[in-house]
C-alpha cells in the first residue's frame, strides 16, 4: 500500500491547493500554541478546511486538553479531524465522541522514551489514529510539534507492530529521509511541515523532492 502524506502547517488556501496538487492526502491547520512554527487563526483554519475538496482529510491541530474546550475549538474550525497534540483529560475522548460521533480523533505521542510506547498503546484504545512526534510536553513552555527534530525511529516501528489503528509518523522528516523512515517505521503516512518548506513557504521543488523519495 502506497505511503500517504500528510503536509502540516498549511498556512492559505493556495498553500493547501499547491499539497494536494502533489499528493497531499491530508493537510495540517496549526491553531495558537505554546511554541513553533504555523499557527494560524481560527477563522483562517476554517476558511481554508472549507475550500477543501473531499476526499482529502483536515486536521485541526489542537492544544487544548479539556473536552469543551476541545470541541469549541472545532465547532469554530470544521475539519474532518481533531488532532490532540497535548495529552487530554481523562474522559475527554469519550466525552467528545458523544458530541462530534463523526469526527476523527488523532492523538499526537512525543516520543521521548520507553515510556512513550506504552502512553501510545493506551492512547490507541480510543483514538482512530496515532501520530509521533518529537516534542516534549514536559519543558517549562511545551514542544507539541514543530520542532524539526527527529526521534527515535526504533520505538516508533515498535509502536507501529503493535498499534491497533494506523500510525503516522512525524518529527525532522524531508526528502533525504523519509524514505529511510518509512523503510524502518512501516508507518500508516508521513507527516511534514518544515521540511518542505524555504523560508516558512511552501517550497514546490522541496515538495516534489519529497513525494518523489516516499512513492519511489
């Protein structure tokens, strides 16, 4: 089965037409965040999730962690999925699914640690996707993505065998190693945001690199 991709950080309505022009299967709105890069307002996340023909996939990537607050944040958004990058409130998942039935839930783990397979198999119970990353939600202002970082990949295929729902795989991807990633992860989709990317645009060249190195 074909990798799909998933470019993050979609900033505009032509940024979003230019990743689906190459492929793109899902795109990434970043709402307000502690730290890094592509957020973007709310009313502009709409927008631009509104202009997007099915059956490509949004997500709303956002750090709330209550489940009001959760489902506010997409009430005011309207992408087809809710991408949690802090870790919710216990109850906040079945909570949410009460009120949005048909909306995807994808909960972000930041690979950091042995630790971090178990919170993803837990996570993945109740969540329709996982996604790792490379953040670290314990510093003082949260890393909840963005960081061009890559992890490590050696949990991450862990985590993959044992994961009942598909895996995306983030964190410091581009075109000189997604192919290595998907080689030794097995992910469900690759995830990018800076590594497509010149000066915090959408680079057409560096997206070409890209799907070029994940379809090979």
């Amino acid at each position: 089965m074909k990798t799909r991709v998933k470019i993050c950080c979609i900033a505009s309505e032509e940024e979003a037409k230019t990743a689906i022009s190459f492929g793109a299967s899902a795109l990434g709105l970043v709402a307000a965040m502690p730290s890094g890069p592509g957020p973007i307002p709310d009313e502009l996340i709409w927008r631009i999730a509104c202009s997007v023909p099915p059956p490509i996939a949004t997500f709303l990537l956002t750090c709330e962690t209550q489940a009001g607050a959760i489902v506010a944040h997409h009430l005011r958004t309207q992408t087809g999925t809710l991408q949690l990058v802090d870790a919710p409130e216990a109850g906040a998942i079945a909570a949410i699914r009460l009120v949005l039935p048909v909306v995807k839930i994808v909960q972000v783990i930041h690979v950091r640690d042995e630790g971090s397979i178990d919170e993803a198999l837990q996570a993945a119970t109740e969540v329709d996707a996982l996604l790792l990353d490379s953040g670290n939600p314990a510093l003082a202002v949260k890393e909840l993505g963005g960081t061009g970082r890559v992890h490590d990949w050696r949990l991450s295929r862990r985590i993959v065998e044992q994961s009942p729902v598909p895996v995306f795989l983030a964190g410091g991807l581009n075109a000189a190693n997604v192919r290595a990633a998907i080689d030794q992860v097995q992910p469900f989709a690759v995830d990018v945001c800076s590594g497509v990317r010149t000066n915090g645009r959408l680079d057409p060249k560096k997206l070409e690199l890209f799907f070029n190195a994940v379809w090979e």
